[in-house]
C-alpha cells in the first residue's frame, strides 16, 4: 500500500482550491503534494498530452515516487487535470504558475509562457466573483512581478492588483529526483506577497514544514531564487576548477574539496563541491545567463557569471578531448540526462558531449535506464528537453553489460548503482574514463581516467 505521509495534524491548516498552471516538472510535484497535503487541486496545461496523463492517474514526467502519487490523488479526487484556464480559475481560491521560462534569443529571461498565462487568467479573473491570489512559481528575474506579470494582470482583468485579487511570488527550490522528499523537507522557503490574504495562504502552506519561512517583498523573493541558482553553478565550476588543477600537480581534486567542506563555519554544500562533469539541466545554464543579462541591462559588470558560463563550457570540451585522445572509436556511454534519477536532457551537458562525439564520427551507444524509462512508458514528453536529433531512440542499450561488451572505450556520465560492479570489472580490459567517480577513491591509473581526480 501506498504511504502518504500529510504535513499538517487535522484542524491545524485550512484546506485551500489550488489552480496550477503548467504540467511540467515542477507544476506536476508541486500539484501532487499539494493534493497530498489535502488541498483540492486543477492542474491546468494547454498540451491535452499532458491533462490525459493526469485525468487517467499517470505521471507526465519521470520522477522518483510520482507516478503512485499521482494515481493516488486522482483516484482521491483531490487531483484533476483541464485545458480550461477559466474554468480552473472560477473554481479555485489560488492560482499557482509554474510554466517554463527558457532563454530568449539573446540569452535573457524568456517570458512567453509567463506573459501568455497570466493573460489568460487575467481574462478569467474579470468573471471571477470572489477573491482570487495569483502566485508565480516560475523563475523570474527581479521586478518582472511589478513590471510584468501585474500589469498584464490588471489589463486583461480590468481589476487592481493587491486590492482586487491577490499577487505573492513563491519560488521552489525542488531537485529533479528528489523533489517529493524536498518539498516535505526544504532547505529553504521564501515567499512575497503583495497583499495580506495571499501572505496568510502562502504561510499556511508552509506553516508545519522543518524549515524557517523567510516572508519578503516581490523583487527580493524573485532575486533570492536567482541568487541560490547561481551560487550552486558557482559552486559547481569552483570545485571543477580546483580539481583540474590538483590532477595537473598529481594530487586528488576531491579529496581536497572534501577537507575544505569539513569547514561547516561557512556553510558550504558538499553537493556542489565536488569536482567532476559540467553543469545542466532546466534551471543553472538559463538562469546564470539570465542573471548575466539582468546586470548588463543596468550597466553592472558580472565577470564571475561569464567565467561561470565559460568554465562549464570548458569542462564539456575537456571532456571530449579526453575521448579523442584515446583514438577510441566506439563509444558507450552511461547516462544522458542532465542528472541521474530523471529523463531530463534540457541542456544536459552529457547531451551536448554526445552531439560533439557524432558529430566526429564515433559510434555512440547510450545506457541511462530513466530516459529508456519515458521511451517504454510512452510518456508525453520522454527524454525531455532534447535539443539536437541525435537518434537516441536507436542509440540506447537494454542494459549496462550490453553496453560495456559493445564499446571499445566506456564514458562514465551518470552514476547508476546496478552499474557499478559491471563497470568495476570492466576495469583494466578497456579504456574508461569518468566523469561521476563510480568508486570513492579511484584515481587516474592504466587505462582508467578520471576528469578531476
């Protein structure tokens, strides 16, 4: 039986009817724990993909513990899926906006899926005959609640923002694969609001959660988002840094990182601080370039944020370099998605490395067990976030011996426990090079190369 542990004791919160306005990754975990919290729940896209899979109780996306989540919900009746913004919300108290915002064409924040939903319910907030908050959960730049998103709000419903209905900024700080465990156990919660009502329902929500509420204006709430996803990608390309370095003077990158970590004084997440492969995914590169661009539009130099976006880089072609200078030319390679434990490949640096070994001729296979996941499952978005046709349907392996007897070297991208002692054996009779660290320890010896250690 499925456990669905509740936040709150009976009586100690006020159940809220909870509109969320985009079915992807975030929208998805946040509409399923906002369920499981007892919340009513409309969870509103305009992909029909997308509202069939949640209608019919299954997961539009992978991720560890939301497919049974999600069946739960929905056979609960506290979960429901429509395409019908007006109708989400007339019969709902809140609007939660979790659409994508994706880099513009020159590298700015991308704000048409923002722009496009906050139109519409706008138009339904005009018929609306109580009051209503809107609450953006999407990244945004500092100002574009103030500058944006009320503004069109207030034209396309006629009505005055924090008088009229309610506006809040609510961002999350979930990760992919883990993010159910997240949401019950945040790191950090911080949340605007431009009125009274949506400040109330946006601390109720977060009343009983292990983790202080941090309650601030718009634009600080927009900033502090930005801030914590930089400082990872920061973080992230320090380590990598540092470990490039100590390889050069024949020293161990991680075990260097891991005494600087030892130092709790600081507050430093040993998560980040681990050198090794690139960083990627739907949120670091965008919102790095976003933050970069928001600075040079008010004249303020970032040079840390280009070197940020210049190192990740790097470490994508040091990376290939490595493999060239092999002179291998079948290649298999484990994991694609930008992380293990989801199918994610928006701007998935092991992605990006397997376009540039195609694209040099080598014969690549893939093993990452999560995106051959969506594939079977037939999922609305599988291997999500693809940017370049590389034929991954045809380039994916069954399992990580077929891999391995296959290849004439072998890429380490993800690390996957069931393909560790394959990996391990395989040791010594080809080349291997890492970019995960599969063994605590291993170091650059024979035919096994580790990126940073």
């Amino acid at each position: 039986m499925l456990h669905l542990p509740h936040r709150r004791q009976e009586g100690q919160a006020e159940m809220a009817r909870i509109a969320v306005f985009g079915i992807g990754y975030v929208g998805a975990v946040s509409a399923a724990c906002l369920a499981r919290d007892g919340h009513q729940v409309i969870a509103v896209d305009a992909d029909p993909g997308k509202v069939a899979a949640i209608a019919a109780g299954r997961s539009p996306i992978v991720e560890q513990g939301l497919p049974d989540l999600i069946a739960a919900m929905v056979e609960a009746g506290r979960l429901r899926a429509t395409t019908d913004a007006q109708r989400a919300v007339r019969e709902s108290e809140a609007s939660f906006v979790c659409v994508g915002t994706p880099s513009a064409a020159d590298e700015s924040i991308g704000l048409d899926q923002v722009r496009a939903v906050s139109e519409a319910i706008g138009r339904a907030l005009a018929g609306h005959p109580g009051f209503h908050s809107v609450v953006m959960r999407s990244t945004i730049v500092p100002g574009t609640m103030e500058g944006v998103c009320i503004p069109i709000l207030e034209a396309a419903s006629g009505r005055v923002a924090g008088q009229d209905f309610g506006v809040g900024y609510y961002p999350e700080f979930l990760r992919e694969s883990t993010a159910i465990r997240d949401y019950l156990d945040p790191g950090l919660i911080v949340f605007g609001a431009l009125d009274a009502a949506t400040g109330v329902l946006l601390a109720g929500l977060n009343r009983d959660l292990p983790c202080e509420s941090h309650m601030v204006d718009l634009p600080t709430a927009e900033m502090v988002k930005y801030t914590s996803n930089a400082w990872r990608a920061v973080k992230v390309s320090f380590a990598n840094e540092i470990g490039n370095i100590a390889k050069a003077a024949g020293l161990d990158g991680q075990r260097i990182m891991q005494v600087l970590c030892s130092d709790h004084k600081v507050a430093m997440s040993p998560h980040f601080l681990r050198p090794g492969f690139a960083f990627g995914g739907s949120c670091l590169p965008k919102d790095v370039r976003a933050l970069r661009a928001f600075a040079a539009g008010r004249g303020v130099a970032a040079p840390l944020l280009e070197a940020v976006l210049a190192a990740n880089a790097a470490q994508v072609r040091r990376a290939e370099a490595m493999i060239e200078a092999t002179g291998k030319r079948r290649v298999g390679m484990v994991g694609i998605s930008f992380k293990p434990g989801t199918d994610d490949l928006r701007e998935s640096p092991l992605a990006e490395l397997a376009g540039r070994l195609i694209r040099r001729g080598l014969d690549l296979r893939v093993y990452d067990p999560f995106v051959t996941e969506a594939l079977a499952n037939d999922a609305p978005a599988p291997g999500r976030g693809l940017s370049e046709d590389i034929g991954l349907g045809q380039r994916l392996v069954g399992t990580i011996d077929e891999l391995i007897e296959g290849s004439e070297i072998v890429l380490v991208g993800n690390r996957y426990d069931e393909a560790i002692p394959p990996l391990q054996a395989a040791m010594g009779n080809r080349p291997m090079i890492d970019l995960a660290r599969i063994l605590p320890g291993q170091r650059s010896a024979g035919s096994y190369e580790g990126i940073c250690w």
